[in-house]
C-alpha cells in the first residue's frame, strides 16, 4: 500500500492536467476491469461487471497546484492558484513545470538580510510570489516549452514518519485513490462496480458531475481525504476528527450545502462497519465537500455516501495521514461494496 501511495502522491496531476497520474492509475487497474475507458472530459472510468446493480465508486485524481500567468523578461514567472490554498506555505516550496519536459523551479522570496522590518511581519501573497527556473530571459523560459498556460504542480517526496504515519504532498486525493483502487481490486463483488478517477474535483466537483451522467448508477461512493482536527491549536474547531481513530463516515458536509446523506446510506456503510469491527468517526462539516455532492443531484437522484482518510495540514505540501486509516478504509469500501444488494435492491 505504501509503495502505491507513493507512486500516486509523488506524480503530479493539476486539476485540468491529469494525464501523468491517470496513466499510473490505469496500469494499475488493467488486470483487475472488465473494460477501461476515459471519457470526454478525461475521467478514467473502469468498470468490473456483475448484476444490473450499478455502483460508482469515485476518487479524484486531480491535485490543487498554479498554472503559468506571466514570464518576465528577466525569467522570472508568475503564477495563478488551480484550488484552494493557504498563501503562507507557498514561499519557498520547490515546484515542477511541465513544459517539453519535467523542468524544476522555486518558489523564491527576499532574504531576511534585506527585508525591511514591516516586511517580515506581512504574509506574502500569491499575486506577489514568483518561480525561479534558473533562466536568465523571457526567450530562455519560452524556449522550454513554459508559456502561459504551463501547469506548475509542488514537488515533495513521501516519507514515513513514526508511528505508521507518513507525509507528502496532494494526499487529498491520491491516498483515496490507493483505497479506492485496492478496495477494486480485492472485492468479490456482486453488484457492477464503476471505478470513476475523476479530473478537476478541487475546481468545482467537475469530473463526478459528468461521469455521474454517463453511467447514471444506482448508487456512489466517493472516497476523498477530509480534515483531521487533532492538531495544536484546534480548540477553536470544534471537530473530534483524529489519526488512528478508523475512516471518516460523513454525515454532513459544508453544513448540509454540499451533502446531507441519506439515512439508508449511512445505515449501509455503519453497519458495513460495525458488521466487520471496523472502527470509524463520523463528520459534520461546515466547509469543503466532495464528488458525492454533485453525484447526488445528477439527473433524479442518486444516493451517495463519503468514506474519507483524515489528513493533518491538508492542501499543503505536509500532508499527514496514518496508515491503519487507510487499512481500515480499504476494509470498509471493500465490504461496502460486497453487502449493497443486502441494503439496495
Ligand atoms: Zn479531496
């Protein structure tokens, strides 16, 4: 498992620019699908048959990252947010560009040494910051293959930390693409399983909006990362959500505007894991939503459920989660997705 999750988590894909962590997925998923297609807008969706039970188990792929807005003369580049992030994690980051090839830049800033006192007080905006490629013109950088438009992905390896805990950057989502995979790979499944790796899911839930359309199931899974609240300074959150405490179970998320969930799939997926003695948290959640949201309002409804990994210091390039998480989150898809006709007829 930690081997995928590196493989998944160390590749970049930008919402909108996939192509690289689509492919890992694939190869991934060829020898356990009965067919693999990527429809028009770039979701790969694989499909294992089985009765006329349809189930969509959705996982975006895509990570929050910039694109090129501006080169300098100088070579300099500047470059707009794709997703949400936090401007104070930025400065100093190391980040890839994918012109003709994979090319390496920073995120530079002023030095201490020459940093008036105000200065160093002021957090840095992204419209402030720039990345560093090495070049030493405009023509330089264009000659590359970076232009305008050049997606620019944060370049962070996954390391372990103590306690079966390990960090690195874009865990939301490719640590739920690791679960959702090996859970498609291990179930003895009797219902037809449509593994969806969605594009552009930071940006407005897009992939999940036109899959969902095409496959039209009965019934979804989105499997994603969620907030884990177990850090300093957390009084004022008001959320229990930990590390090694079992798979997130939402309930409700950004407070009943993104997903209320149906009381039968919350019956299903609970007692899928008490059934198993999986442990597990539940989450009402006030911000951020998933895939789940914009399965559940595709043509006349369809039911759709969260399994979520707890993740430390999500959306940075510090991402922290515990591996007996993802475990148990494996577990509790995997048996999800084999009992649904016991809860879905
Ligand atoms: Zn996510």
């Amino acid at each position: 498992m930690i081997e995928l999750i590196k493989k998944l988590s160390n590749s970049h894909g930008v919402s909108g620019f996939e192509g690289e962590v689509r492919e890992l997925i694939k190869a991934e998923l060829e020898d356990f699908a009965d067919e693999i297609k990527v429809d028009k807008l770039g979701n790969l969706i694989a499909t294992r048959n089985g009765d006329e039970l349809d189930l969509m188990l959705s996982a975006h792929m895509d990570e929050i990252g910039f694109v090129v807005k501006k080169i300098d003369e100088k070579g300099f580049i500047r470059i707009a947010p794709i997703g949400g992030w936090f401007s104070q994690i930025l400065v100093a980051q190391r980040v890839v560009l994918y012109g003709k090839k994979k090319f390496y830049g920073v995120i530079g800033c002023k030095p201490p040494h020459v940093m008036k006192d105000e200065e160093r007080k002021k957090a840095i905006e992204i419209g402030d910051m720039f990345v560093d490629v090495g070049a030493r013109s405009k023509e330089e950088v264009l000659k590359l293959g970076i232009d305008v438009g050049t997606p620019v992905a944060i370049d962070r390896e996954v390391e372990l930390l103590v306690n079966n805990r390990i960090t690195g950057k874009a865990f939301d989502n490719r640590v739920g693409v690791a679960v959702a995979i090996e859970s498609f790979r291990k179930c003895n499944n009797s219902a037809t399983i449509h593994f969806v790796a969605t594009i552009q899911e930071e940006v407005g839930l897009k992939g999940a909006k036109t899959s969902a359309f095409l496959l039209e199931p009965d019934i979804a899974i989105a499997v994603d990362s969620c907030v884990s609240t177990d850090f300093p300074g957390n009084e004022s959150v008001h959320m229990d959500i930990a590390l090694g405490k079992g798979p997130v179970i939402t309930i409700v998320d950004a407070s009943g505007r993104g997903l209320i969930v149906s009381q039968k799939v919350l019956e299903w997926i609970k007692k899928t894991a008490e059934r198993n003695g999986i442990p597990y948290q539940l989450e009402v959640a006030e911000g951020g939503t998933t895939d789940a949201t914009a399965i559940n309002l595709t043509k006349e409804g369809i039911p759709a459920g969260v399994v979520s990994i707890p993740a430390r210091y999500i959306h940075s390039p510090v991402e922290v989660v515990d591996l007996k998480d993802v475990e148990w989150a494996v577990e509790l898809v995997k048996k999800s997705i084999e009992n649904v006709r016991d809860y879905f007829r």
